[in-house]
C-alpha cells in the first residue's frame, strides 16, 4: 500500500505491548470484557459477571478471568497520538496471546537508532533510514523473543 | 489499519484499508497454529516430530508443494539446502530450548533419498529425521495466509512477517534493504508491487564461542555460512522468496535460473550484488 508514514517501528511495538501488559497486571487500565456470542464454554468458566464496563476502574489487581480482553488506548508518539486497540487473552492467569490493532494516521516522528555491531563494514554503509521513503525495512527475520532470552541468559551465566 | 500479532516466533503485521472482521482474524489465527502443529521442529506434539521415528506418516495436502519445492532447492544447491538440517541444527545448540550449546563433532544430515521419500501426501521416514522448512516454512505460510485473507475478497493488503513481506492491490511497497550490520541503515530500496520480498541475514542469530554459529547452515559441510551475510530475494510467491533468499547463501544468483525472481546478495568482503532486473535502487 502507498503509504508514505515511517516504517512501524517494532520497538515502538515492543513498547506499546510491555507498556499495556503492565498495565494490565497493575490493573490501571480500563478493559471491557469481550462477549463472544456462541462461543464455547471454557473449562476455566468464569461464572462472575464481569464488573467491567468501560469506564469503570477494577480495583483488583492480578485476578484477571480468563478470556479476551480489549482495550482501547491513546499512544503518545513524539510525531502525536496513535490510536491503539490492544487485544489480550488470558488463560489459568497467563497471558496467552496479545493483538494489536494500530491507526497510523500519525507519523512516528522517533528514530530508531540502532547500535553498531564489531565487524561493522566500511564499504557498504547505505543510508540513513530517515533519508529515504519508506513503507517498510525488511531485515532478517526479528530474532526471536525466546532466543533472545536463551542467548542474555547464558551470557549471564557464563558472566558469573 | 495495521493488525499485528506475534506467531511462529516472530512478528507478524497485516496492514489493510479497513479493519479485518473479528472472523477473519480467527480464521488467520487458526490456521497458522493448523501449519505450526503440523511443521514445527520446536514443538513436541508437532507431526514434523513424529519423523524422529521411521514410518510413513500421512501429511495435509499443503506439504507436496512445500516439499516440490524443497527438493528443486535441494537439486540446485547440490544438497547446501535440505529440510534434513534440522538434527544439525539442534546438535549445534538451535533446538526446542534454545540451548545454544553447541556439541562437539556435529554431523552432517543424510541424503535425502536415504532418509525420507514421499509419495502425494504420505512421506515415509527411513531413518529418523528433524525436519526443519525453516528456509521456505515462514514464506509459504505467509501465502496461506494471503489466501485467507483473498478468501474473504479483502482486495488490498501487506504481510510482512518480519521480513516476509506479501504486496496485493493497491500502490507500491518501497522496502528499505536493512544493512546487517547497522539497522538504523538500508542499503538500497527494493519497490514491491503484487510481488514478495523475503530478507535473509546471518548474523542475527549468533551464538557460541566467538559467536562462529549461526542458523545459516551449510548441510554439505555442516558449517555456517561464511562468505554471504545478507540476501533478499522477491518472487511471485513468498514461499518463493523465502527459498531463494535462502539458496542465495549458497550459490550465485545464475543457479537459481529455473525460478523468475529478483535478488540482491551481501557478501562477507563488504560488496553488494544485484541482479539485472532488480527493481529498485542499492546505496552503493
């Protein structure tokens, strides 16, 4: 698609999703529980209405149900507000899997500055990502959360 | 409207005109976790798994084009490219924990006529075998996907599974080429329209002593790759891409003549290639 907004910064996403799932567990921001209508019977049934509506604040912090859960939230960006509807499921307590939904009618005025790695060449340099127009960067593939961990946890461990 | 998520280990994003209907989005979800239990190395109760067993296994219809395809690549690149990496992958540490400890005296996978046949949909495994379609799997899901989303006559959109990227309709993708080694750079732009692009680096993913093992393996020598850091291929199909990009680690773009495609190749030494009808610009 035409688009002449800044590529979709994926620390910016990482970002919005640490930045709601914290707010979730710390019970700030206000959800409304999905009604799926039909949709079958979990075996965690959650036989409590939920007392959400939007609006209204839970107290509780930490005692989620299980189910979907949505919001809708404002993300301040350097370049303005982005909308964002966040869609978090939870299952036994943990969060099972997480959505987005972004509105980029803003641009991300933020660059993303990355870090210089050794064996960095000379010859091919390019140039800088704000020089061009954009609809994305393709890299490699994003490493992988979980890899990321494996390898800080084993530099970790070889640290001490 | 940009609907993003994560699966398969990476981050996907599916940018549209309008908002995807809560049914599509179940449909999409429902049938990446279908391709995961079915080809995921990283799962224990995957049908890929299984394999660790000889027998004959009856696989869903979507894996004869998958594997067509795989033994194409396997018959350019004189065996470098092989489903069968995978025990090499895992003895090197790339396994279901991401150990990352690599063993020592890490073999070489078997030719695949000795391990594995398949006929239509039934694959027999005569020695056990780790799959892994990490090198064409992501891009080949990311058609099924478009399909899905085709399916529900959504007539303009982009995937891009973090560096898997499907164009369809409307307007022209200008996708940064990232430089590896500097990711606030790109190294040229690569304009996609109605095509896929996929990108490949090596040195991502790193890890052991000295950092000398990447997921990049070479399976005629059981090394990682040394002498190509970074490629990107585009095609008609991702799954397409996704094969190349990775069959360009291994051999020149001339290798790959049987396929129409575009591609670009960063070696090792600092020199960047293109091929003739690349459409686009390198910053050189």
């Amino acid at each position: 698609m035409e688009n002449d907004a800044k590529q979709p910064n994926k620390v910016l996403i990482g970002i919005i999703i640490v930045v709601v799932l914290a707010a979730v567990t710390a019970g700030i921001v206000f959800f409304t529980r999905e009604q799926d209508a039909g949709a079958p019977a979990s075996d965690t049934a959650n036989t409590n209405t939920p007392s959400n509506t939007s609006g209204s604040s839970n107290e509780s912090t930490g005692s989620y149900k299980d189910g979907s859960y949505q919001a809708n939230g404002n993300y301040q960006t350097p370049g303005g507000s982005e909308k964002v509807t966040v869609k978090v499921t939870l299952a036994k307590g943990i969060i099972e899997s997480v959505e987005l939904e972004r509105d980029p009618t803003t641009r991300e005025a933020e660059e993303y500055q990355g870090k210089f790695e050794s064996g960095y060449k000379a010859q091919v340099v390019g140039k800088n990502i704000d020089e061009v127009r954009l609809s994305r960067v393709a890299g490699s593939s994003l490493t992988s959360g979980g890899f990321n961990q494996a390898l800080e946890s084993i530099k970790e461990e070889a640290r001490a | 409207m940009i609907y993003q998520f994560e699966a398969i280990g990476t981050l996907w994003s599916i940018e549209s005109v309008s908002v995807l209907p809560h049914d599509l989005k179940d449909k999409i979800q429902n049938r990446i976790t279908e391709f995961d239990v079915v080809y995921s190395r990283f799962r224990e109760d995957s049908l890929v798994a299984k394999l660790r067993q000889p027998g004959v296994y009856t696989f869903p219809n979507d894996v004869k084009k998958l594997l067509n395809f795989y033994e194409a690549l396997y018959q350019v690149t004189d065996g470098a490219v092989t489903p069968l990496i995978g025990e090499t992958l895992e003895h090197a540490g790339y396994d279901s924990e991401y150990s990352l400890q690599p063993k020592s005296g890490i073999a070489t996978p078997p030719a695949w006529r000795d391990a594995m046949t398949w006929n239509d949909v039934n694959v027999e495994v005569k020695q056990p075998i780790v799959l892994d379609v990490g090198a064409a799997g992501k891009g080949y899901l990311v058609d099924i996907v478009a399909e899905v989303l085709k399916n529900h006559t959504i007539t303009d959109f982009v995937i891009d599974a973090s560096g898997d990227i499907y164009h369809y309709g409307q307007g022209v993708e200008r996708v940064g080429l990232e430089n590896p080694y500097d990711e606030g750079k790109v190294v040229g732009v690569a304009k996609l329209k109605n095509k896929s692009l996929c990108a490949s680096s090596s040195n991502r993913r790193k890890w052991g002593d000295g950092d000398d093992w990447h997921h990049i393996v070479n399976a005629k020598t059981g090394k990682p790759v040394q002498d190509v850091v970074a490629t990107w291929a585009v095609a008609d199909s991702t799954m397409v891409a996704d094969g190349l990009a990775t069959a360009l680690f291994f051999v020149p773009f001339h290798a790959l003549a049987d396929w129409d495609f575009e591609g670009v190749r960063l070696l090792a030494s600092g020199t960047i290639e293109k091929t003739d009808n690349f459409v686009g610009e390198l910053f050189i």
